[in-house]
C-alpha cells in the first residue's frame, strides 16, 4: 500500500521551515491593523468583544485564507481611510490567516470572524451550513466572488527541468510540492485542476470524459509529490528553502512572489481550472459584535475598482470586467480554461473527489 510521505521528511527541514514561519509570524504581527486572532478560536473572548473601543470606533475580525494576506496589507487601510472620510468613525482590524479549509472550521466551531474571505465555496458553505451565515451570500455582486485566478506551476529560474504541462509531473525525478486538500483549499483547486486536465486528455482522446483516466492520471502525478503541507503557503516556503523541482499553486501567488524579488518561472498549463475565491459577511458574529453596517461597507468596497486594482497589484485576476480589461495583459490565457461546472459544480466534486471513498483518498491509499 502506497504510504504518504510526512510534510517534512527531515528534522532540519523541520528546523528550517520552523524559522520561516517564526519570521512570517513576526512580519504578520508588525503589519496588522489590530490583534491578529488565532484561527483555532482559542482567543475568541477577544473577537466577542471586538465592537467595544474607543467611543465611535469599531473594531471588524477578519477570518481570511492565508493567500489573501498581502493583498489585504493593503487594501484594510485603504478601505479604513475611506470609511474614517466617510463617516468618521475609526475602524481597525482583527485579522487572521490560515489555510482555508482550516479557517472555514474554525469559524464554523465558533471563532468570531465578521468577515470570512475563503478559497472557495464550498467553505463558505461549511460556516453557512453550521449557521453563523444566514444571509444569501451569493447575492453579491459575481456570485460573492471577489478575485479569480488560475491553477498552474512554479518552477525554478530557467525551468531546469523542462515542465511545460501537467504530464511532465509524471516523469521519473520529478519532485512535486502542493499542499495537503484536507486543510488547503489552494489544494483542492490544484486537484481539480489536474483531475479536470485529466477529463479533457481522454475526451479529446475518446470524444467522452472517462474518470479511471483522470484518477491514474492524478495517480500518475501524486507518485511524485515530495510533501503534502498545510497550506499553499506552507508549500511555497518549503519550495523556497530548496525542496522540489515544481509547485503547483495559484497563478497569483507566483506573480506576487516574482513581484517580491524571488526568482520563479510560470508555467501555464494547456489545460487548468478557473479558481473563484468568496468573500461573505459572517451574520451572527456582525450581530452580537454591532458591526453589520461596517462589514457590509467592507463587503462593498471589495467589488469596487480600487479594491480590484489593488487585488490585480497582487495578482490576482480582476472580477470586475473594466479592470480585467486595463491589466489583462499581464495574464496569460490558458488554451483550455474550464471552470468547476466541467466537474460538475462543488456539491458532485466534494462527493466524487473528496468524500471518505472518493477518488483523492483512493490515490492516497494507492487503490
């Protein structure tokens, strides 16, 4: 039986990569707005009495996947200028970061996020599902949707290893990074994407979607991976510190990190999936907090075009057509972009790909 292999194979990868999240924590403290709260809700007594301050000021606990970190370095004081012109008031911010299926439980097991922006939305799901979202989230602008991306790979400065698509993952000596789906939701949207790829080579092969095809495919490439860590950050480290050939992740993470000054190549594969991250107000936290009008502003002002530009400053591909169009330049178009209704919407890929007997757990277990 195939075994999976631990996140980290050695103890002075453990030692390594120990440090680097100690310096992201320490970076991470220095650049929030307020308190940043631990995804675990181990300090949701803070978070309960998040709306008392100072008289007029408010306080909004953010409940974020970890992607959405830099971005949101700059777009929390944008929008708090904004409001502070507006109404005079002074909000601040309780931020927290975590993978995005690990945020998702912790705000359905009780953590006071006002605001939850998640991976994807099957997520927001979970929160709605154990009732602390009871408005139709999916009512705002784009379905909820506040930024797109695509699924692709990261490679070293030159490509030494030739990657140009999903099949060179197969290839004998070819380590593979990505994080692990039971707590990343970049992970899921990696999956899906190479399922999907899988999908589309043997119905342009056979004129039908075969699935055996795309599990030994998704089979084919997880013999490679190096490690399965907690979160797309977690894996992007790992790869930075020296370990693999290619990391699967999101397309902004990549330009975000070229932006940075770390050297990566983008390879953009034929076929990947179009990822649709969602943002929604958490209702029963707005409410015991007294912070709906607030949340709801914030909410907004994520769709508008100075919220887009500054998620397309980090990356991320625009919801917006208008800005779309101003960057879209920077983008490049995949030959065969397919969205998750190619897999048959969230509710069939979470029972197809990621229930107890489903085709992730099968590759898992090598059956």
């Amino acid at each position: 039986m195939y075994t999976m292999k631990p996140t980290l194979t050695k103890g002075w990868r453990t030692a390594g990569l120990a440090l680097i999240a100690f310096g992201m924590l320490l970076m991470a403290a220095c650049g929030n707005s307020g308190n940043a709260q631990p995804a675990n809700g181990s300090d949701s007594g803070t978070a309960s009495g998040a709306a008392a301050g100072k008289k007029g000021d408010v306080t909004l606990v953010i409940g974020a996947y970890s992607v959405a970190r830099d971005a949101f370095s700059k777009l929390l004081p944008e929008f708090a200028k904004e409001w502070k012109a507006k109404t005079g008031q002074t909000v601040t911010f309780q931020e927290s970061y975590e993978a995005s299926g690990t945020q998702a439980r912790a705000i359905a097991g009780g953590f006071e996020a006002d605001i939850a922006v998640l991976a994807m939305e099957s997520d927001i799901d979970k929160i709605a599902k154990a009732g602390f979202i009871t408005s139709d989230w999916r009512s705002a602008p784009y379905g909820g949707m506040i930024t797109r991306s695509i699924a692709v790979m990261g490679t070293r400065k030159g490509n030494p290893k030739g990657i140009h698509d999903w099949e060179d993952l197969t290839r004998k000596g070819v380590k593979v990074l990505y994080p692990n789906p039971k707590t990343s939701g970049g992970a899921q949207w990696d999956i899906n994407a190479m399922y999907g790829a899988g999908l589309k080579e043997s119905e342009a092969k056979t004129g039908v979607k075969d699935p055996a095809y795309a599990k030994d495919f998704l089979k084919r490439i997880h013999k490679n991976v190096e490690s399965l860590d907690k979160s797309g950050r977690a894996s992007m480290a790992a790869f930075e510190y020296g370990f693999g050939d290619v990391i699967v992740t999101y397309e902004n993470e990549l330009l975000g990190r070229i932006k940075s000054g770390v050297a990566y190549d983008i390879v953009v594969p034929k076929s990947t999936i179009l990822i649709e991250n969602p943002a929604a107000i958490v209702d029963k936290n707005v409410d015991k907090h007294g912070t709906r009008e607030v949340a709801e502003a914030f909410l907004a002002y994520m769709f508008t075009p100075e919220a887009q530009q500054i998620f397309a400053d980090y990356g991320f591909r625009p919801v917006d057509p208008a800005v779309m169009e101003k960057v879209k330049d920077k983008y490049e178009v995949p030959e065969d972009l397919f969205d998750i209704s190619y897999l048959g919407g969230w509710d069939e890929v979470r029972k197809t790909l990621y229930s107890p007997k489903g085709v992730w757990y099968q590759v898992l277990a090598g059956l």
